[in-house]
C-alpha cells in the first residue's frame, strides 16, 4: 500500500519535502505574536510550501530559541504524503478504514487477513518501548522556552496549536496502549507551567478525563509536540475507539512507533517528537479558555476548561517547534479535512449504499454543509439519505445544510450543483427543515446554545408519486459531433 518513505520523525518528513523543493526556510525575522499568522495564511492560499521560520521573534523581539515549522499540511498532496500515498491512493486507505469498523467476515481472520493486507500489517505494528529517546535527550526550564504562536489579534494569549493530547483512562495500566488515547486539542499557555486543554465533551480525551475526575484524582497527561506526520494525522483522524492511534500510526508510517516512558507522569509518549510537555491536570481545576480565533472565521467565547500543571518539559538538543494557524478556511485543518472527506467516504457508504459521493466543501467550515450524490431509485429517497446521515452518523450531527443531487451532478463542482438547485428544486415541496436539533457551541447563529435547526434541500429529479407533471429531459450533443468539434477547434482554442 506505502509508496512512499518511512517518515520515522518530523525531521525526515521536512529533509524528504525539502528535497522536493517543498520546504522553504525564512533567514528574516517573523514574529510569533500575529505576524507569523499572515505568512502562514498566504503561503497556503497559493498552495506554497513548508514554511521553516529560522529566525522566529518573541512578543519582546528577542529572538526565538528554536526554529519554528508551518504549514506542514498546507496541500492536500502532502497530507497524503503524511499518510504514506499518493493522493490518488488515499480511497484505498479509506476501504481499509470501512474494513476495521465492519463485523469480522463470516469465514474469519485468515479470509480478513487475506482481502487486506493492510490488518496484517495493523495487527504486527504495536508499538515498540525504547529506553532511550530522542524526545528526552534535555529538557527546557518551562514554557516560556517555546516560541507559542499568539495567531490572532484578538486572542486570549499564546495558544499551542498542534499538540498531539496524550491520556489513559483511570484504572488502566501504563504499558496498555491500546487503551490510550492521542488526540489534537489546542492548548493556550497562561503561565510559564500552566496550560488549558480545550478538548470538546465528545472527544477522547475528555471522556478519559471524566473517568479521573470521578476517581477524584490527578490525571497524567503528555503532550508530543513535532510529531511525525502519521502520529499527527492519527491522532487528528476520528478513528473507531477500538482502535488505537499508536498502533495506527503504525500501520500509516509503515514501521512500530517507538513510544517511551515519560519522566514524572505514569504514560508512554511518541519517542520520536521533538518536545515532551508533562503534567497533570487536578480534579475540577479549570480557566476560561479564550478567546480564540477559530476555523468558523470568528473568535469563539472564552469557556471553561481544564487546566494542566507542568511537571517537566523534555526535548531533542536542537528542537523545532511545529505550528498551525485555524481561521476562516482554507486553513491548514481545512486542507486535511479536505482529504479525510476522501478517507470517510467508504464509512459512509458501507452504512448508506446508495451515497455515490459526499463533499464537505471547506468553506463551509468542513462540516457544516454536505452535498450528497445518491443514485436515486424510489421517491422521497433523498430525505431518507438526509435523515440517515443526520440520524446514524455522529460526524454530522452539526452539518446545517444537506444538498442532495441525483448521480449525473458533481458533488464537488458548484456549477453542477447550483444547476440541480435551480432546475430540480422546488422550495415551496423540497426543502425539509428540522428544529431544536444538536449543534456546536461555536454557531453562534443558532437561537440555543446546542440547539439549532437543519435544513435538508432536496435538488434531486423528482420521480413516481414525487411529482404529477412532465420533468424536463436533459440536453445532450451527438457524440461524434462532440469529437468533430474538437478536432476542428485543435489548433484554436488553446
Ligand atoms: C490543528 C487541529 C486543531 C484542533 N483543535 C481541536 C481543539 O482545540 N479541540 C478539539 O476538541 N478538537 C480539535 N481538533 C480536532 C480533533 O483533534 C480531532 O477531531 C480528533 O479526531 C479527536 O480525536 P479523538 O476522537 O481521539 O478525541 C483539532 C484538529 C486539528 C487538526
């Protein structure tokens, strides 16, 4: 399935991307408070390269300690990369994916093992203990040593924005693994050895978190920072939680991750990041977190979270800090999102057949509008699809706006797309609209905090009982008269 190296930390990720002339390093100085933020932002807009800030500057213009790495996954070419593919092989990795979250095939492992390769390959990537590692070759006095972007104007203060979260739940053992979680969850400093952890009730994290709150103890907690990129991109895909990111990551850098035991919490961390941030979070401690400028293009309200106590800070001799910025898409989780909507789609399609495509367009922030291509077969099909989407599947219970068109529409392409709309749709017959349904915190255009409405659009031909009149028949040119039309126009349309 890899045709690609293995990328065994960041540093291999960078030196393979700087070799394609991918990797562009900055000499002049940038600052860490907003400055940086611009350049990130256009580098991606144009679909630029990694961007390696060597002379990074503090709010006080002194000059950063280490360099500072962005836009990792500025093009949807390299976050496939960062899964081992060429982006054209990435819906090969999401049938694997549908694989390990469907029931175990009726004649067993040896026929599963057999139709993927790729679960062999899962099963004999467990992660590897090391006694020595990169990630702990010295330490750093606190967290005023990393250069924390602020990203925007009007945000609360330095945020740490790619942190690879890493928890247990309480009861379990430190060397069970499979059992942790790893997930991306931004992290705002507000002292030299404090940070808040803003991850959302839903996530893995927070669910570990319940579990030592209730035991009313102090949890551990590591945070991996410049980790290698199927490290990140595990810990930022929302794998079945019987599967684990470490054992994933595996699979997607081809080669064990090599995890080691942390210096003053009880958890195994990524060997090969370049900084290990340590600590413990106490029982109902929590700060306003915020506020932020988030990937809805607003800053979000300031919101309780909890608060991490810092224990030690280990890092490589010569670390690199690796950064991102969210704002209004594109931005670089946009671009991600972007191609574990690829990824997703065999998920999707094992639970509602007839879905032939399903695009999350990025600027509807990746997730708040889906057009679903279905191949309709009997009437009211396509509020049936809407209804399974909203109904089975937890990844979009915050989606406001489904579009559905027939097979011969593009998903993707919004001329295809706003023809269907203009041609298929009736406003007054098609469209179905929901109350009182879950959403986000963040939408602030909802009447409720948490619940909002959804608005199904049914753009499909309408068919049987559907409608009493004639529908329109589609144009469509002669072939062979398309063919002669290109030939004769060969040497003048360029
Ligand atoms: C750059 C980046 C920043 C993110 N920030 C957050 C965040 O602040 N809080 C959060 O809950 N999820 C955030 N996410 C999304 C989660 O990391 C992602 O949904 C992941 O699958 C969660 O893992 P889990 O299902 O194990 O909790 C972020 C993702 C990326 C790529």
């Amino acid at each position: 399935m890899r045709s690609l190296p293995v990328f065994a930390d960041l540093r291999a990720f960078l030196a393979w991307a700087e070799g394609a002339g991918d990797l562009a390093r900055l000499a002049q100085p940038v600052s860490i408070r907003h400055e940086m933020t611009a350049v990130e932002l256009a580098c991606l807009q144009k679909s630029g390269p990694i961007l390696r800030f060597d002379h990074a500057t503090g709010a006080d213009g002194a000059r950063a300690a280490m360099p500072v790495v962005a836009n990792l996954f500025g093009t949807r070419d390299r976050v496939a990369a960062g899964l081992g593919l060429a982006l054209d092989e990435v819906p090969a990795l999401g049938e694997f994916l549908a694989a390990l979250r469907s029931p175990p095939p009726v004649d067993g492992m040896r026929d599963a093992l057999s139709r993927w390769p790729m679960l062999k390959a899962a099963l004999s990537t467990r992660p590897k203990p090391v006694r020595r590692a990169v990630c702990q070759e010295t330490t750093l006095p606190d967290l005023g040593a990393i250069p924390v972007q602020t990203p925007w104007p009007g945000d609360a203060g330095p945020l740490i924005t790619w942190p690879v979260v890493v928890t247990r739940p309480h009861g379990g053992d430190v060397d069970d693994v499979a059992r942790y979680n790893l997930g991306v969850y931004r992290a705002q400093v507000i002292g030299p050895d404090r940070l808040i952890l803003r991850w959302l009730a839903h996530r893995g994290g927070a669910a570990h978190h319940r579990t030592w709150d209730r035991a009313g103890a102090p949890m551990p907690v590591a945070i991996a920072l410049g980790c290698d990129p199927a490290m990140l991109l595990s810990a930022a895909l929302p794998l079945p939680e019987t599967v684990s990111e470490m054992t994933f990551s595996g699979v997607l850098r081809g080669a064990r991750t090599e995890i080691v035991k942390a210096q003053t919490v009880p958890l195994m961390v990524p060997a090969n990041a370049e900084i290990i941030i340590e600590g413990w979070v106490h029982p109902g401690e929590t700060a306003p977190e915020g506020p932020f400028g988030d990937h809805t293009g607003y800053y979000n309200a300031a919101e309780p979270f909890p608060v991490m106590r810092v224990s030690r800070i280990t890092c490589r001799r010569d670390p690199l800090y690796l950064t991102t910025v969210t704002g209004r898409p594109p931005d670089e989780p946009s671009v991600i999102a972007e191609v574990f909507n690829d990824l997703a789609l065999p998920v999707i399609r094992q639970q509602i057949p007839e879905v032939q495509d399903l695009y999350l367009p990025p600027a509807a922030c990746s997730y708040r509008m889906a057009v679903v291509k279905i191949a309709k077969r009997y009437p009211g099909q396509a509020r049936r699809v809407m209804m399974a989407l909203w109904g089975m599947l937890p990844q979009f219970s915050y989606t406001k706006i489904i579009v559905v068109v027939d097979s011969d529409i593009d998903a993707r392409n919004w001329d295809d797309v706003l023809w269907a709309l203009a041609t298929r749709m009736d406003p007054g017959r098609d469209l179905m609209v929901l109350e009182g349904t879950p959403m986000d915190y963040l939408d602030f255009a909802s009447p409720i905090e948490g619940l909002a409405g959804k608005l199904g659009i049914d753009a499909t031909t309408k068919i049987g009982t559907e409608t009493t009149r004639d529908w329109g028949t589609v144009m469509h040119l002669d072939p062979a008269h398309e063919a002669r039309a290109a030939e004769l126009l060969k040497g003048i349309l360029k």
